[in-house]
C-alpha cells in the first residue's frame, strides 16, 4: 500500500506519498538524507491506481519507495534519470510547471 497525503493552497495541489513500509524510517548516505516523516507523509492508505489519481491532478509531488516511484515513472511524470537514491530507497519530486 502507499500512504498518501494531499495539500491544498490556492491552486496547488501537493502530493505526499510513499510506501507505507518507510514510514517513520530515516535514511543518511553522504551528504543526502530522508526522514519519511509521518507528519508529513501519513494519510490515507491507497492502491497504486488511486495514486495514479491523486497524481494526475497533483501540481507538486514528493515521492518516496519503489513502488510510489515506479508508479510515477509509468505515468511520464518522473524520469528515471531524476530519481535519487539514498541508501537504495529512490526519492523524486514533481513540480507542473503552467504557463
């Protein structure tokens, strides 16, 4: 499952997600660190094709796991050539720019 959160301001819509397993979880390698935050990243629990959904309509994402990733990378909204790993647990951001 993927924990997913929404947030809402004027006309940006920010998704948070992850794979509910890296919950809590802090990850340090080099310079580049992650904490999986629950305050940030719990919310509700959904399948991959209601976060294709939620993604669809995202403005801004932040995306934490494998599975939260390939997800996006399916959709063409990530390029696998963007994602970071940090202690093997890929990390990437989407920000749609409007013109």
């Amino acid at each position: 499952m993927i924990s997913i959160k929404i947030y809402k301001k004027g006309e940006d819509v920010l998704i948070a997600a992850c794979d509910e397993k890296l919950l809590g979880k802090k990850f340090e390698e080099g310079k580049f660190q992650i904490y999986v935050s629950p305050g940030f990243y719990e919310g509700e629990r959904v399948t991959i094709e209601v976060l294709k959904k939620f993604l669809e309509e995202a403005t801004i994402a932040n995306l934490v796991g494998q599975e939260t990733i390939n997800c996006a990378i399916e959709m063409g909204i990530i390029d696998p050539n963007c994602v970071i790993k940090i202690k093997g647990v890929p990390h990437a951001q989407m920000v749609k720019m409007m013109i």
